[in-house]
C-alpha cells in the first residue's frame, strides 16, 4: 500500500523507496517570490495523508498508516482523546489530513519540482487552474509564474500566464520538459516517514508516557533532534 491516496482522479496503491533532495526539489516560496514553471498536464497532483503538529515539533510529514505500519504520533492523538491515563490532552491536535503535492517543471531551474500545500490551498490552486485546464490539454505553449504573497494565515499563492516572451534559455528549458511525466515514483520520492524512533522520541520530548505506552520502541539512542519537515508549511497554516 502506497503513501499517496489518489493521483489526479486515480487511486495509487505503489510506495516508492527512492530519496531525493527535498531542499533542492520543494518549492519553497518567501513573501513576494515567485518561480516560472510549465504544467506538464492538467493532473499533475496526488492527495496524501499528513501528521503535523508545530507546537508539538511535529513538522509536516506522511504518515506510516498507509504503509500498513503503525503510527505514533497518530497513536499518541488517540490515546489522548480516550483520556487515557497520563496522556496531555494537547496531543489530541496529532491526528491525520489531507495534504497535496503538485509537479510543476521549473524553467530555471530545469527541474522537475513539487509543491506541497494543504486542502485549502489545493483547492484554491485547482481554481485557478481550471481557467487554463482546456489549454494545457490541447499542447498550447504557456510558462505560469507561481507566486507566493503574505506570511502566516495571510498567506496566498497565485498562477499567473507570462505574458513576456520567453528567452532563449527559458525556451530552451520548457522544450526540455516535453517528454517528462510526473509519475508516482516521482512523487513517492519526496514522501520520507519518520522512523517509529525519531517519533517516539519526539513525543517523550513533548511530554508523553512513551515508556507505558510505547516500550516496544528503544530510544535509548535516538535523538528528536534534526527533524526534518516535507514542508515548508508547519500546522498554523495547514488549514488555510
């Protein structure tokens, strides 16, 4: 059983095992940045299942479930709405939602790139598209600037045609993109869960009772340190 839940209209079942670079493969947007990209197709996204949780140093990421493995920080929001014995009701924020990545090819770059956003994003970002679904379609030649603008729970992102004319380069790198597809081992790449460890141990540092609940993890020797998030996006703002 796969991490991704649906690509496009299409139930995915695959995981991918391969890693990449998030840093260089994320699109990661400041305030006011933007980024000339090409859309390959019409479809180019795929739903996922997240656990984030920012007051809890849980930082955006996949869940196990979908692996058929168990969860921790999933069970840690469980046991903390059963009021079980010892467990902060704080950690009943830790259960999953649906996030979204989408495959844009990056004209500067030369990349193939992805961006991950939340439910609301996704749709507001599918709106826009639908404006230029048909002519992406049909093989029509458009470059988009994806922009972000604002900080926090103000934040919005834009897909605008460019309207200049395309350099030689830029031509030359959107002619390079003819034959790429954004296929599911693509996507499965940048989906890295946490391992049971690093999320146990990141709960013990928040204050849970791994040790009645969880002992069949050793931590002895793991640290919460280094957590790494998929996203550039922590929870405040997974329900924009």
């Amino acid at each position: 059983m796969g991490l991704i839940s649906a690509k496009g209209n299409e139930a995915v079942q695959s995981a991918g095992k391969s890693s990449v670079d998030l840093s260089e493969i994320m699109i990661r947007l400041k305030d006011k940045e933007a980024v000339k990209v090409r859309l390959l197709s019409a479809e180019d996204f795929v739903e996922y299942e997240a656990i984030s949780e920012y007051n809890l140093g849980v930082y955006t990421q996949p869940s196990r479930e979908p692996l058929g493995e168990k969860d921790y920080f999933i069970e840690a929001g469980k046991l903390a709405k059963q009021k079980a014995d010892g467990v902060d009701e704080k950690f009943e924020k830790l259960f999953p939602r649906k996030r979204y990545l989408i495959a844009m090819a990056d004209i500067g770059t030369g990349k193939l790139r992805a961006w991950d956003c939340s439910k609301a994003q996704f749709n507001n970002f599918i709106a826009q598209l639908e404006e230029y679904k048909e002519l992406i379609e049909d093989g029509e030649q458009i470059v988009f600037n994806f922009k972000r603008s604002g900080n926090s729970t103000d934040t919005t992102y834009t897909l605008q045609p460019v309207m200049k004319k395309l350099t030689a380069a830029e031509k030359e790198a959107y002619d390079s993109f003819d034959e790429v597809v954004a296929d599911i081992e693509f996507f499965e790449s940048l989906l890295q869960p946490r391992t049971p460890k690093l999320q146990v141990s990141v709960l013990k540092e928040k204050g849970f009772p791994v040790e009645k609940y969880f002992p069949e993890v050793d931590i002895s020797e793991e640290s919460a340190e280094g957590a790494e998030t998929a996203s550039d996006e922590a929870s405040p703002l997974d329900s924009i």
